[in-house]
C-alpha cells in the first residue's frame, strides 16, 4: 500500500451528511455551500476514487454485464474518435465535443476501429481487476469480429502504437474542476510473431478514473460489431447514451452532428447527411432505434424501443391504475 491518505465510503458519506447538516440548518439568504466546503468534497471524492484504483486494481465500481463492452460518456460524445476513416496530423487542436468538456488534441486522429480496440482493452482490464492486459493479437483480431489475417493484426499494432503516442487533454468549462491530460497507452511490451504475438498494454489510469468519475454509456457488442465501421458505430454508441422516447425523443441538429462525428474538414455537410439517414435505417432495422427522421429544421430525432426495465415499469403503472 502506498503512504498516501484513503478515505473510506462510510467517512466520505458521514462528512458530506454533516456538511449537508450545516446547510440545511441556515436561513434562505445564506443557503449556498461554501466554496471551501465544496472544495473539501470535491478533494475527499477524488481521495476515494484514487483508494479504489490502488495499486494496480479497478475496484468495484467498474462493473457492467459481459455482453456489453462501455466507452467514457466524455468521449462518447466528442470527435475524439472520429467517423471517418481518414486520418490527420493534429498538433494541440480542439475537438468537437458535447456538454461541459473540451478536448485539447496533439498526435494522429483516431476512428471507429481505434474505439474498438480501446473499448475491447477497457474490457479485458475490467475482466482482469487491473490497468495492465496481456492480449495476443489473435484474441483481439477474434474479439473484434474479424479472421486474424495479416491485414487486421496490423491495423490492431498500428492502433495500440497510436494510442500510445497521442497526447489528450480533456478541459472542462468550469476552471475549479479537475482537468485530465495523457496517451490513452501508457506503454507496451511485446513478444511472439504473427497471430501469436502477445502485448502486455498499460493503460492509462486516467482514463479509466475519468469513467469512475463521469459514468459510461454500455454498447450492445453483438450488435456494435454487426454494424460497418464508421458512422453507424458512431451512432449506434451515440444513441445508447441518449434516453429517447416516443413522448420525448432525442434531437440534434445534423451541422452539429457533422462536427461530433469529425467530418467537418473532410466531408461535405450534404454527404454527411446521406451517411447519417444510411446509418439510421441500419439502427433501425436492426431494433436499436424504434422510430428517425431528419425534420424540416435539419434536426436528427430519434426515439427507441422501451428498455426490459422501463417496460416493467409502465406495466407495474398499468397493473396499480386497473386496481384503483
């Protein structure tokens, strides 16, 4: 164990309740948590994620069923992992991105099959508890969907070398909180030729912090390799992170979607929109999305099929109104 001060569940969740005490206890005019309290939270919370990733392990949080595989929400909705096949030479860029986050950029673009890899290796520390995964390139190439032929084995290399050599830097909005910057590789080691090859691939632990502290979104595996590589991956994580009903469902402007998806230098907005209804109609058919349209505004609105969990829940309300 290390020297470094831990702060266990219960001493954290005692202190925010007494924290919580205080504030409640003051009148309107003063009911604001104090800068240095918020402050206090912030850095006990940031104590306890830094315990559980001790000495090499991911803890239990990081947990998710087995058929799925996650990807951080922060880097779901960005360009961090761009659409297009094509890729650039970017030296400290921003990226497109949704919400409070900005992604500062330096090293060679990432796609959808660079996700892949990444998505595959999150999974592989999570089976194993640790930040370091001893794959060979056959199980991954097979993992992947693909016949571990020489063409994939090194598309996979060339993914992990560059993984390894980008610097990322994920700067929010507000300038009080946390900022996280690095490759999303630490480093690698190898040995073995060919398909058998084996890498033992240390990631990066900030990365693996940054879903700790901001949530994941879980991608249907089976269905996200079905899909071609490129736009409908793209959509297909995209859709999965955004609840959509037929009462509510979910809109995006196609221009702003352009930019998330990282086609705005190299694919024309007219063209990106053909690959987004393309893409749409395969989410479609393949159940993911219940219903799509771009509408008259330019706007991409989706709704889904009711999760096993919300179709309990509208039947538990249909049973308690018969009854009444």
């Amino acid at each position: 164990m290390t020297d470094k001060a831990t702060v266990s569940d219960f001493e954290f969740r005692q202190h925010l309740e007494s924290v919580e005490a205080r504030f409640s206890e003051v009148g309107e005019d003063e009911r604001a948590m104090s800068e240095e309290e918020a402050r206090e939270i912030e850095i006990l919370a940031a104590k306890d994620v830094e315990q559980r990733l001790e000495e090499n392990h991911l803890g239990q949080r990081l947990l998710w069923p087995k058929l799925c595989h996650v990807q951080g929400n922060a880097l779901l909705t960005s360009a961090l992992f761009r659409s297009s096949r094509k890729r650039v030479w970017l030296d400290r860029k921003m990226v497109a991105a949704q919400g409070e986050y900005g992604f500062e950029f330096h090293g060679q673009t990432l796609n959808q099959f660079d996700e892949l890899v990444w998505m595959e290796l999150v999974q592989r520390a999570r089976d194993a508890s640790s930040f370091t995964v001893s794959p060979s390139l056959y199980s991954v190439a097979r993992a992947l969907g693909n016949k571990p032929g020489g063409t994939v084995l090194r598309q996979i290399e060339d993914s992990i070398v560059r993984m390894t050599g980008l610097v990322v830097t994920l700067v929010r909005t507000d300038e009080e909180k946390r900022s996280y910057g690095g490759s999303l590789i630490q480093s690698f080691e190898f040995e073995g030729r060919g398909a058998r090859k084996t890498y033992t691939i240390a990631l990066n632990p900030v990365w693996l912090k940054l879903i700790l502290f901001e949530g994941y979104t879980q991608v249907d595996w089976a269905v996200h390799l079905s899909l071609p590589t490129g736009v409908a991956t793209w959509l297909h994580r995209y859709t999965a992170r955004h609840n959509a009903s037929d009462a509510k469902p979910h809109r995006i402007g196609i221009g702003k979607l352009h930019l998330l998806m990282g086609m705005a230098v190299q694919t024309p907005l007219k063209e990106a929109r053909r690959q987004v209804r393309r893409a749409m109609g395969l989410l479609q058919s393949g159940g993911v999305i219940k219903h799509w349209e771009i509408d008259g505004n330019d706007n991409l609105v989706f709704s889904k099929p009711l999760s096993e969990h919300q179709r309990a829940k509208a039947a538990r309300a249909a049973v308690r109104k018969l009854t009444k």
